[in-house]
C-alpha cells in the first residue's frame, strides 16, 4: 500500500472516532509505530488531524472529505451486500435519487437490469456509469464539482433537487447514531443531502458497520426522518434494535424485509 492510500485511510479511521492511539492504528493497518508517527505527522502537516500524545485527533471543524478512491476501496465486500440488499427497495417505473458515494456507486452498478427508471444523482462516477443503460433516464443535478470525491454541491444543486418529489432517495453518510442521528464530516453537504430527504417518499441511508456507534461533525437528520437503514451484517445487534425502536426499518443481505412500520410508509 502506498504511503499516501495509507494516509487516506488512517485519517478516515481517526475521522470516524475522533481520537485514535499510535498502537491501535499501528494494530489496525499491520505497520510499525514510527510509521505511524510519520503518517500522523503528514497529516497533520496537511490539516487533517492534531497530534497528541500517544495518538491524534481529529481537528476541530474539519470539513474536509476522505479521497474517493479510499472510500471505494473500504470495505468493499460489504458496500456490496447493502447495494444488494437495497435493490428490494427499488421497482420499475420509479424515479429515485442516488445521493454521491461509493456504497450509492455500488447500487448503481446494479441498476442496469431495470428497463424503466429514473435515476437523479450529484455523483459524476453514478452518472458516467448508468449513462449507456437504455432502460434508465440520467439525470444530474448540477453544482460545483468538489474535488477528488466527483460530487456535485452548492446552491444549484439544492435548488434542482428541492424541487423534485421521487419515490426513493438513497443517502449516504459519515456516521450514524441512534441519539446522534446520521452525520458527515463535512457541514457544506448537509443541504444538499436535507434536500435529498425531503424529495423522498421513501429515505433510505446506506451505511456499512464501520459508520455505526460513531459520531462526526455535522447532522444530517434524525433517524426517525428514516424510512429505513440498509446496512451489512457486522452491524451491531443492539445498535439496529435502537433504531429499530425508534420506528424505522433496518435491511440487512440475507433477511426479509420487513413491512414499513405503522405510520412509515411515506416517510
């Protein structure tokens, strides 16, 4: 692994949790300590953590976002199982937003068989990938394109989505939290992605176990604006009952979906 891929990845790790030790993400990423004394100075260097001591931390009011090609190279087994699991949510005939992200890219990868589908995405890479499918009508939402993450935002794209209404809307996230809600590590997202939730009959977030019991910087939305969570099975069990609880559904590979619970449905 490249020292810079490593990088990406220990600063995504820290971002998670706020504050990490030297030993834990020497363990985590199998290299030495003085190693990661010399990553933890990179990063610090570039504004993305504070060294303390015996780790680092995340820095106060960042907002900056992990490199898409980490993303897309975390945990890909599992942003595969939730795009899996999350097609059951999607019909022919419907118009759904696919909110930019690697677990949204791997739903989109699977959307090719539909012959008749409207997808709305902020995401370059989404687009590029379902533009060729005959069956399905591209649309983007246009916006400033942010750098090294292919994703469309500002006041242009807010506008455009806010004035749609689709019978789905897949969001991603940073982290989520039965108390906390869903949550990014960038704040300029949040209007983009509350417009998203607003558009959608159905909102659905896709988060992988890593995202779960965490908390980053800025709200997206409570979980009971949900209508649902489509997450992998290395979730935490008493983590989905909290949400469970609360009154939104959670789908996981290989289980049935349940119902929308009583008073969801158009959520």
């Amino acid at each position: 692994m490249l020292s810079s891929e490593r990088q990406a990845f220990i600063a995504e790790y820290i971002n998670s949790r706020g504050a990490v030790g030297v030993d834990e993400i020497a363990t985590k990423f199998g290299v030495s300590r003085m190693t990661v004394r010399r990553d933890l100075k990179a990063l610090e260097d570039s504004g993305m953590i504070v060294r303390v001591r015996g780790g680092a931390m995340l820095r106060s009011g960042v907002t900056r976002d992990i490199p898409y090609l980490s993303k897309a190279s975390s945990l890909p087994e599992e942003k595969a199982m939730i795009a899996e699991a999350a097609l059951a949510l999607i019909s022919e005939g419907d118009a759904i937003i696919l909110d930019a992200g690697s677990t949204t890219f791997a739903l989109a990868k699977r959307l090719h068989a539909f012959r008749d589908l409207t997808v709305v995405t902020n995401d370059l890479k989404i687009a590029a990938e379902l533009a060729d499918s005959r069956g399905i009508r591209v649309i983007c939402t246009g916006g400033e394109v942010q750098r090294s993450v292919y994703n469309m935002m500002g006041p242009v794209a807010e506008r455009m989505i806010g004035s749609l209404h689709v019978d789905a809307a897949f969001i991603g996230c940073d982290a989520i939290d039965p108390e906390s809600g869903v949550m990014t590590r960038n704040i300029n997202k949040v209007p983009v992605k509350r417009a998203m939730i607003r558009a959608g009959s159905k909102r659905v977030v896709l988060a992988d176990h890593s995202k779960f019991g965490v908390r980053v910087f800025a709200q997206i939305c409570a979980i009971d604006e949900l209508s649902a969570v489509v997450t992998d099975d290395e979730t935490d069990a008493a983590v989905i009952q909290a949400i469970e609880d609360l009154g939104v559904r959670v789908v996981r590979p290989g289980h049935t979906a349940c119902p929308d619970p009583p008073g969801n449905e158009a959520r």
